[in-house]
C-alpha cells in the first residue's frame, strides 16, 4: 500500500512529542500503554509514512482503538487535528481492504444500506421492538455467538408513537423573530424522537419558526469516523442540499440546528470534508458555516425571549444536576459555556460541576458496539465521578452519549435520570407553551 | 528475547501489561528528545510493587538492560532504550495510596501524573510544590528521576526537597523500603542520592512527597517589555534586591507568538519583545510589599506595561500559556532541542544574547523561555530531524551553548537531567575523580550497569573504569 493514501505526513510533523495530551486520552488511561494514545498513535502515522513501518494488521487495530473524541486536540499546544488525521488514516485502511468478509458485509450493510434509509431505519426499529418485546433479542448470542453478544444490550426501541418524523413547519409561538432549519438526523428520529420534539418546542418558545427538511437524514459522521469517507461524502451532499432553499425571514439562509453533537461538529467540518470537488466545495463551505449547535444558538437569543420562554416549572429537574461536555461539542466545536448558561436559567436549579466533564464517556458513535469491553471500562470512571458529584441529574447533548450513560446509570444503580438538553429546557417551558404528548 | 523469559514475564503482568509487538514497542524508541531512537524488545508495564519486583529478579537472572519510563516527556532522552533490552513503564501505578494532612505528606505509586497529586490534596488546601512545565502529563516518578524543576521552584526547591521517602525495588528485585517519611535522614541520605539517579539505581514504585499549605494571598503579574535586555536586567537587579518572588518566567517573542496561536492562548502581547511572568505569595501584607518593590524595579527597566491576573481563572490563563510553551513550538518547525543550562543571575542578558549569536551564526532558529529566576535558561532551537546537516548545526549549537554557560559558572541541567543528550558534557563540569565517584555510587546500587545504560556518564569515562584503574581520591569539583 502506498503510505500517502494512509498517513498525510504534513499533519504527522506538527506533533512535537510534548506528550501534554497522554493524561486526557481515554485509551492510554485504560491501558498505560503509549501507542493508545494519541502521541504513540501519531508516532506511529509518522512511522508509516516514512517508510519505518507496514500499515498492517497491527497497525490498523492501533488506529481503530482511538475513540476519536478529541480532547487531544483541546490539549496540543502545537494544534493538531486528530479527528481529521483519524478519519483520513482509516479511509486509506478501509480502502486498502485487510477486513474479512463477514465484517466488509456488515459495514455495508450498516453504513451503505441501514443508515442512509429512513424507511429501513424504521424497520429495523420496528423488529428491534417487537424482539425486545417477546424476549426474543435474547435468543441472539445463542444463535449468532459472539458477533451476537452486543444484541441484548441494544438500546431499547421507543413505541410507535415516539417514532415519528418531525413535522415540515413548526410555527413560532408568538410572533416569529426567526426562522432555523433543524436535522432530523437518522437514529435520532428513530431512539430518540421526544429529543427531537422537545428540540422544535424550546425554539418555538424561544420565538423561531421551525422548518424541518424531510428529505434530509444521515448526515455521515459514523461513516466518516469510520473510514467510509466516500459514504459520508455522498450523505453530505445530500444534506447540504436539502437543506439549502431554506432562508431566514430577512431573506438569508437560515441557520442549521443540530441537537446531536457528533453531527454538528461533522457537519461544521464539510468544507473540509469536499474540499477536492470542485462542484461542492463552495456549497459545503457556505453550509458548514451555517450549522450551529442547538445550545449555541439558543444561547445567542435575546434574554427576554429566553426568560419568557424558560420562566416556567423548576422542579421537573431533580437536582443537583451535572452537565456533561460531549466530545465533539467541547472538544469539536469548542462550544462549552453555552449548555451551562441556559440551565442556569431554569428557575431554582441547582447545578454542580461533574469532575472532569470534558472527558469521554465511551460511546464514541459506535465504538460501544464494536469494542463493549473498552467502552464499558472508560465508561466507569465517568460513573465515579458521576456518584461523586451526587447528582440526580445529568444532561447532554447527543444521542450516543446520552445511551451510554443510561446504561450505565442503571448499572451501577444509580439514582440519576438523563436527558437531552433540550428535554431538560422543554420541561422548564413556561405555562402557556404546548406541553409534552 | 528467549521464549520462556516471555512467558515467565507474561504471567506476571498479565496480557494487558506485556509489550511484545514491533507496532505497539515502536512509541518506545524515544521520549521528548527525538533524534536518537532505539526501540526496547519489550515493554513492561507492572501494576504493583510486587509485579515489579518479579519482573527485576527474572530480569536480572537473564542479563537483561532495563529502561524505566514514566510519561516519556523527558527532554533528554533519559528514556530512550540506548541499548534495547526492556522499558518497565509505571503507567499503571498510578495510584494516590495515603494523603496526611496533619503531617502534611502524602504516599503515591510512581506513575502518577505530578497534576493529578495536587489534585488530591487541594481540598485540604495543600498542594505538592515542584511544577515542571509538563504537570499535566509527567509523572512524580520520573519527577524523581530527574530532580525536575519547575516556575515555582525558585520558591520552593526542586524535586529533592519534597521527597521524604521511596520504595524502590533494585536492580536485582529486591524491596528497598525508605517509604517512612524521613524529615532528617539519619545515616546516609539514601533517598537524597537516588533522586535525580536518573533511573540509574533501580525503579522507585512508592514516592513520599512533602505537601505544602496553599498560600494565603497569591498575586500574579505580567510585564511587558520592548526588549529581551530589559527583561533580563530587571530580572538581574529583582534578585539583586534580595526580594522574594515564588516564580520569574521570561518568555521571547517567537515563544509568545506561537503560544498566542495555540489553544493555550494567554493574551500574551503579540508585538511585545519579551514578556515576564512575575509571581508573590504569602500574607496580604507580605505580598502588597513585595509586589510594589518589584514593579518600581520594572519601572526601572522601562516596562511597557504590567497586567494582574483578577481571579484564579486569569492566573491559570498566564500560566497555562507559560506551561503550553514548549509544546506550542510544534508550529514552528516538526522538531525542538530544548537546553536546559544554567547560569549565574547577574549574566542572564549575556549569555541569552550569546546563546542567540551561537544558533544564529548556524542559521538555526532560536526562541527562548525559561527560569529566569533561578537563571535556569531554555534556549529552544527549532529543527526538522529529517534533515541530518540540521541536526548537526543543533547539537553543535547546544554544545557551544553548554560550554559557554559552564565557563562563565553556570551548569548543564537545571531540571531535565543529563540523559543521553549532555552525557558528553559532563566533562565540562567534573574533573576524572568525580566522574570516577559517581560511577562507583553507581556500581554500589548496579553492579552490572544494566539499569539505564549509556546515560549520564560520558562512554570515556565509562569505558576507562570497566578495566578498574587505581582510583586515588582527589579533590572533586560540584
């Protein structure tokens, strides 16, 4: 293979061996060991690039270890770009094959055939649901062994009704000061659609009209992180595209909402992403400009229509209540002052710090499917600080971490519920606002 | 490596804590200093005292060299497997055992990061002195090591004077526990001489470490100069004036453009020549004297202008970009060599100009940020180790630099330890004899030299006392 499709060596050569960044990865504190972190990882691109090393099998588990939550990235004095060495480092893996045959059809069923389809989405859920409702997910391991075992712990498939698309137009309640365009996104709709919902009510109330395009689904990040950049670069494209034609009421296109961090920070990225196509470039870039986070742009409304939106019920939210950073909104989009302040402004919260907040929980897309062990094992240090905290609460911003914690939560017994931040404003909504179904 | 010594070790330390693969030795190969790498033919990475111990004695049976590693952030390759052999690494032992607050002391494993220590005792509103640039990543292990330095060690003392006690397992797999917190040393100082040993004498896995009480009142202060003479003068004449201050940082400006476009960014002045990071701790009284003291010897100097830190977030902003300095010199070029001397105080514009003259006459790039309080100088030269006539003019440049700074009265290392980087200079600074007495301290601890070989002590050296000459005793210099 030739080392240039696998390591961009200019990238390699910012690192300075500093090692400021091995403390805050979350492999080299599961496992000591200097190739699972991020400085041993770019030790060994830089290696493959000049010709020192194979990229071979060993190689390709290094690369794939990393969770790619890039708090080395808020550490590098020197400014590395991890996530986007990551990405470009697997695709050049993916591409030069090595993966057997059962794990090339399970990629493509999964990235090429199961995200990109909402109807097929839909589906899956569906069966998922009905599996989870007999017992009959159980029966997985026994049938399909090891490559089963993830089966069971699957997160559980909401009813029908959650099930729902947003609807096209949401109107703003009073009169409307703006117009934003919200993705739907692709497991979203499908685990987590009060999320979605409880998203469109808190800009309404905030005073924006809501638009939401349902021709718009995954915007690519997994297959990104994962390697499959031509993949993510077809569902960018389509993404950007969808939400185009939507303007601002001045005119101007309107701003993306994006409540799931993985996403916002992919999607703020898409000029990158296109840089080679000449036809897209421009277009990913005007649109990567428009995305913003939910709690980014919510933070930015005037304060008398956010009091007059959040004036409402305090005591929805047992307190005190933690917020956690997702990786890609601290980390990815630099965006960590904003979630605090908006539940600061829930009426009588009570709101602690959880200890090193910025650190990963171990969902990491779909790295707790693929590696449960690992993602387990950095999961429980975040469990202790949560119990430490003693928090009944915790609020985040996307939907794998918010999975993660659940299951952790109810593992270790705790007594913490955990919400999106949009579903923890949506409950502090003031009276006259519509209320959840 | 033998097939059954692998597996002996494996069962010791567990599939997760056994190195073997040429992939995941590779990082191995060399730590902060970057152009000479070697990579280990196996890493270790024991949990406890007890794995250690077993490894060291199998170890031992088979003649094997051993590295010990903590963080790899060393800057003088004091890490590097010059010889192969096996890197035992602490990255597992990381532990808080025991914090004292009464008799303000605390117990920890080696591999604990210095940071996460002061973490654990800041409740108690104590904290562990010594502050080396890398706090957030080095370990309190190799902190023991290297007798690391640190901004706040001008106040406080560098590592040797926080270390009360050690469990260090020797060369041969023997428990050495001096752990009990020893405020006197009665007999020979033996922690005293195995910090700063470089991993030379064995690997400590327990460090007792002195905690010192949080300071009353803490004022930081910013100065901005037009000229790096300006900064280095007041810095001379503050001393002079015999005052006070827990920490004097200058920072250039190459350094402080390339902190000011990381994301340690601390509103440095861009178009400043030089910057000095002033720091007074104490009593509110204490500190409001000395601090007016310094600022009319600043005034002296032609300060441009002097910035307070408001509240412990400013504080932390100044300091963090002083601590991201060495890191942030990655924008400059892929590589740096960071010299470590040290100089006497009343020479600080002198040999920091000439340290410049000596990188700029071999077209080397210099920034400078450093101790200055403790004259303790980084000259940093920036470099891409690709290019082998570079590397040259660098290592030639440093030890220009080295020995100027020796002639004029200063020393080597002021923090980072010899390593394998100023191995050869230590010539400069000790006569035959007391080179010839460090390698017998060293013998005492490691008969067969198998701990860390080939640092500190220059081949010559080395060479000439593996056929023992007769060894009269003379007056030693140091």
């Amino acid at each position: 293979m030739d080392p240039a499709t696998i390591v961009e060596t200019a990238s390699t050569l910012d690192c300075i061996h500093c090692g400021l960044c091995l403390r805050t990865c979350p492999t080299y504190r599961l496992t000591g060991i200097e190739s699972a972190g991020p400085r041993g990882r770019i030790h060994l691109m830089r290696a493959v690039a000049e010709g020192e090393l194979d990229a071979g099998a060993d190689f390709a588990e290094e690369m794939n270890a990393c969770l790619l939550c890039r708090h080395c990235e808020s550490v590098c004095p020197s400014g590395i770009r991890m996530g986007a060495m990551m990405e470009f480092t697997r695709g050049g893996l993916e591409a030069g094959g090595g993966r057997p045959w059962w794990s090339r059809l399970a990629r493509w069923a999964g990235f090429r055939v199961l995200l990109p389809s909402r109807r097929l989405l839909g589906l899956v859920a569906a069966l998922l649901r009905l599996a989870q409702k007999t017992g009959a997910v159980r029966l997985a391991p026994l049938l399909l062994g090891r490559r089963g075992a993830a089966a069971p712990s699957l997160p559980a498939v909401p009813p029908a009704s959650e099930r729902v698309p947003l609807p096209a137009r949401t109107a703003a309640v009073g009169e409307p000061r703006g117009r934003v365009s919200v993705l739907h996104g692709c497991v979203m709709p499908v685990l987590f659609g009060r999320v979605n919902r409880s998203t469109v009510r808190v800009l309404a109330a905030a005073g924006l009209e809501v638009r939401s395009p349902t021709r718009a689904g995954c915007c690519g990040s997994l297959h990104a992180h994962n390697g499959d950049l031509a993949a993510a670069r077809a569902l960018a494209r389509k993404t950007i595209a969808a939400h185009e034609g939507i303007t601002d009421l001045s005119g101007a296109m309107a701003p993306i909402v994006v409540n799931s961090a993985g996403c916002g920070s992919h999607m703020k990225e898409y000029g990158e992403l296109l840089s080679d196509d000449a036809e897209w470039h421009e277009r990913a870039r005007s649109f990567a400009a428009r995305v913003v986070d939910f709690s980014e742009h919510l933070a930015a409304c005037p304060d008398e229509f956010l009091d007059a939106a959040l004036a409402g019920r305090s005591a929805a939210l047992a307190g005190p209540v933690v917020w956690d950073d997702p990786c890609h909104l601290c980390h990815g989009q630099g965006v960590r002052a904003q979630p605090r302040s908006l539940l600061d402004r829930i009426a009588g919260i009570e709101r602690v710090e959880l200890a090193e907040s910025e650190s990963c929980c171990g969902s990491a897309g779909i790295y707790s499917l693929l590696r449960p062990e690992a993602s387990a094992a950095i999961l429980d240090e975040r469990l202790s600080a949560l119990a430490a905290s003693g928090a009944r609460t915790l609020v985040t911003a996307n939907p794998g971490c918010q999975l993660q914690w659940q299951t952790g939560v109810r593992r270790a017994g705790l007594d913490v519920e955990v919400l999106h931040l949009a579903e923890a404003l949506d409950r502090a909504l003031a009276d006259g606002t519509p209320s959840a179904p | 490596m033998d097939a059954a010594l692998l597996a002996a070790l494996g069962a010791i330390v567990g599939d997760d804590g056994l190195i073997g693969d040429a992939v995941r030795r590779k990082p191995y190969e060399c730590d902060g200093l970057t152009f000479h790498k070697r990579a280990p033919d196996l890493v270790l990475l024991p949990e406890n005292t007890e794995q250690t111990v077993h490894c060291m004695r199998l170890l031992c049976e088979a003649g094997v060299p051993v590295v010990p590693r903590g963080a790899g952030t060393g800057l003088a390759g004091g890490a590097t497997p010059l010889e192969g052999g096996v890197v035992v690494g602490t990255a597992r032992m990381r532990r808080v055992l025991e914090v004292d607050v009464v008799d303000r002391f605390a117990r920890v494993e080696a591999g604990l990061v210095n940071l996460d220590l002061s973490r654990a005792c800041a409740t108690h509103g104590l904290f562990y002195a010594p502050d080396p640039s890398s706090q957030m990543a080095c370990t309190i292990g190799g902190n023991v090591a290297n007798n690391s330095g640190g901004p706040h060690c001008f106040k406080y003392g560098a590592t040797t004077r926080h270390i009360l006690g050690l469990k260090i397992v020797t060369p041969e797999g023997e428990v050495l526990d001096l752990s009990e917190p020893e405020v006197d040393p009665t007999g020979y100082d033996l922690v005293g001489l195995f910090v700063g040993s470089e991993g030379m004498f064995g690997l400590a896995t327990e460090i007792t470490t002195r905690l010192v009480p949080l300071p009353e009142v803490t004022e930081t202060l910013l100065a901005v100069f037009p000229s790096l003479e300006a900064c280095c003068d007041s810095v001379t004449e503050i001393i002079a004036a015999r005052l006070e201050p827990s920490a004097i940082e200058i920072l250039d400006r190459m350094t402080i453009q390339a902190v000011e476009a990381s994301v340690y960014a601390a509103g440095y002045p861009e178009q400043a020549e030089a910057v000095l990071l002033l720091e007074s701790e104490g009593s509110a009284a204490e500190v409001g004297e000395n601090v007016a003291d310094m600022r009319a010897i600043l005034v002296r100097h032609g300060v441009l202008e002097e910035r307070r830190a408001r509240d412990e977030h400013e504080r932390a902003r100044l300091w963090a970009g002083r601590k991201g300095a060495f890191g942030a010199m990655g924008r400059i070029a892929p590589d740096l060599y960071v010299a470590d001397v040290v100089v006497p105080r009343t020479k600080l514009r002198e040999l920091v100009l000439a340290s410049t003259r000596i990188a700029h006459a071999r077209g080397l790039t210099i920034s400078n940020v450093f101790h200055a309080g403790d004259g303790n100088l980084h000259p940093n030269i920036s470099y891409d180790r690709r290019d082998a006539d570079e590397v040259e003019r660098v290592l030639d440049a440093g030890r220009e630099i080295m020995k100027l700074c020796v002639a004029a009265g200063g020393s080597l290392s002021g923090e980072h330890g010899i390593g394998l980087e100023k191995r050869e200079e230590m010539e400069l600074v000790f006569d035959p004899p007391s080179l010839e007495r460090m390698l017998r301290v060293r013998s005492a601890w490691d008969r067969d030299g198998r701990m860390n070989p080939g640092k500190l002590i220059p081949v010559r050296v080395c060479m000439e006392l593996r056929t023992p000459p007769p060894a009269p005793i003379s007056k030693a210099r140091g």
